[in-house]
C-alpha cells in the first residue's frame, strides 16, 4: 500500500463523476420506467382475459430468461436496421433496461397484489366503490408495503447490472475507471474505489430493505 495513490482519484473525480451520473441515470430510467410498465404487466396477468393475460406472461417470461446483455446488443444493432436509423447508445441502454426490467418488476407488482386478500377487494365493492377505486384506494397501499423490499433489491440489481453498458460503448463507473486504471496504471486504486462504492451502495441499500421489513407490521 506504500504506492497508493490517493490523488489519482481526485485527479480523475469529474470523469468519474460523469461514469456515477450515467449509472445514475440507467438506474433511475430503468427503475421509473420499469416500475410503470411493470404494473401495466402484472395487471394484464392477473385478468381473466386470456387476450391480456398470455401475452404478458410471455413477455415476461422471455424477457426474464434472457441476459440483459442480449438486450442491449438487441436495441443497439438490430432495432436501427428495423427503423432504418441508427437510435444511438444511451436511447438503446435506457429503452433495453425499462424494457428488461420491467418483467421483474411485474412479478414484485403481481405477488404484491395478490398478497392483498380477496376480501378486501370484496368489501370495497360491497360498499359501492368502482373496481379502479378499489385498486387505488385499498389494493395498491397494502400491495406497496409488501413491495418496497422487493423494490429496493431490485434497484441494487439495476445499479450493479449498469456495468454491462460498456459493450455499446458507454461509460459507466465502473467503465469509467477501468478507462482510468488503463490510462494511468493504477489499476489498484480505481478498482478498490470501485469497490468501496459498490458496497456503499449496494449495502446501504440491502439495510434500507432490511429495516424497511422489519417495520411492518406481521
């Protein structure tokens, strides 16, 4: 540890700041975007309507069986020969995570909700309330209080896959310093910074999750 160094790390801040803003994004996107189009997902399972109900599970079974490298190679190189343009890096990362990430947050939405017992809809209704009226106002509060776990492991998965994004070529934090470790051959302080960030993240995330269960009422 007598060749550490520490100024690498400030020398290099601003790029790195701009590999964290990206994986920021990507996480945020993902987690926004999976979430809305996740719900609309797990609504469709749980029809009756097999019009509705089949092709969401098939999506979400396909999607949920693939690696989300694939995705992306997917968007990067086959969605412009099918749009006759080309959609660029950070449109195909953001457009292969909410797509990919919302079959997981399907299943979180869909156990969710049906971890809300029947009669709570049953009661809602008996006292003249619409079905839409009853998700809303009794269904989706239990449903997010059993959720919220699941949802913030669920963003550590996101945060820790954004790494993949270099094979379209963009720079991540991690990415970012693998770039720096290469350029000035301090390879040790970029990726043990990477690490402690990792586990800041990761970890206080995982407690967040942890503290948020213990909360709830059994």
């Amino acid at each position: 540890m007598s060749d550490f160094d520490w100024g690498i790390i400030a020398r290099s801040s601003a790029f790195l700041a701009e590999g964290m803003a990206l994986s920021a994004l990507l996480v945020l996107v993902a987690t926004v975007g999976g979430l809305i189009l996740g719900f609309g997902l797990a609504l469709m399972r749980l029809s009756s309507h097999w019009l509705l109900s089949v092709p969401a599970s098939t999506y979400v079974t396909v999607m949920r069986t693939l690696p989300l490298v694939l995705v992306l190679f997917w968007f990067y190189f086959l969605v412009p020969l099918v749009i006759g343009r080309p959609v660029g890096s950070l449109a195909s990362a953001l457009l292969a995570f909410v797509l990919f990430e919302a079959a997981f947050y399907c299943e979180i939405v869909r156990a969710g909700i049906s971890n809300v017992r029947n009669g709570q809809s049953d009661a809602g209704l008996a006292t003249g309330l619409r079905r839409a009226q009853v998700l809303r106002l009794i269904i989706l509060p239990q449903a997010l209080r059993a959720m919220m776990p699941l949802i913030l492991n669920q963003i550590v998965i996101v945060f820790q896959d954004t790494s993949l994004v270099y094979v379209v070529s963009l720079h991540d934090f991690l990415t970012a310093a693998s770039v720096v470790a290469s350029r000035d051959g301090r390879a040790t302080e970029m990726y043990a910074l990477v690490a402690l960030v990792y586990l800041a993240i990761c970890l206080g995330t995982t407690k967040a999750a942890e503290f948020y269960r213990k909360g709830l009422p059994t």
